[in-house]
C-alpha cells in the first residue's frame, strides 16, 4: 500500500519475480480504502450489509411489531 502525495505514479513492484496489482481500493480490517491524495474509506459494503440486515427484519416482522419494537431488533 501507498500513500503519498504521488500516488498516482506508476511503479513496478515484483515480489518473487511477479508483478503486482495496481488497484483502486484495498480492504484491510472490514475498513476499504480507497485511493486518493487524502485519506478516505468507502462505507458502501458496510452500508450494504446494514440494509440488507435492515431489509430481512421488516420482512419477518412486517407491520405487526411496533415502532419501538423494530428499532431495538436494528
């Protein structure tokens, strides 16, 4: 990983006679983040996962449950 203020030059990187992968994005510790001049993370997949979650307990429970009742099961 690289972080610098001239990230976006292009270097090669060989590691045991390989090449290695130039990407926009690593994931490390569940945090993504993503290249840029600052430091910056993407909270897409976590924000993803959370309304999926969100999602399956509204369909279970459905209008049936109360308010209060929904927002302790999120």
């Amino acid at each position: 990983m690289r972080a610098s203020a001239q990230h976006n030059k292009l270097r090669v990187l060989l590691i045991d006679g390989r090449q290695l992968s130039w990407v926009n994005e690593i994931r490390y510790l569940c945090i993504v983040i993503v290249r840029s001049v600052k430091f910056k993370c993407s909270v897409d997949q976590v924000q993803r996962s959370f309304y999926r979650a969100a999602n399956s307990i509204f369909a279970e429970v459905g209008r049936l449950a109360l308010g209060e009742v929904v927002v302790e099961l999120l």
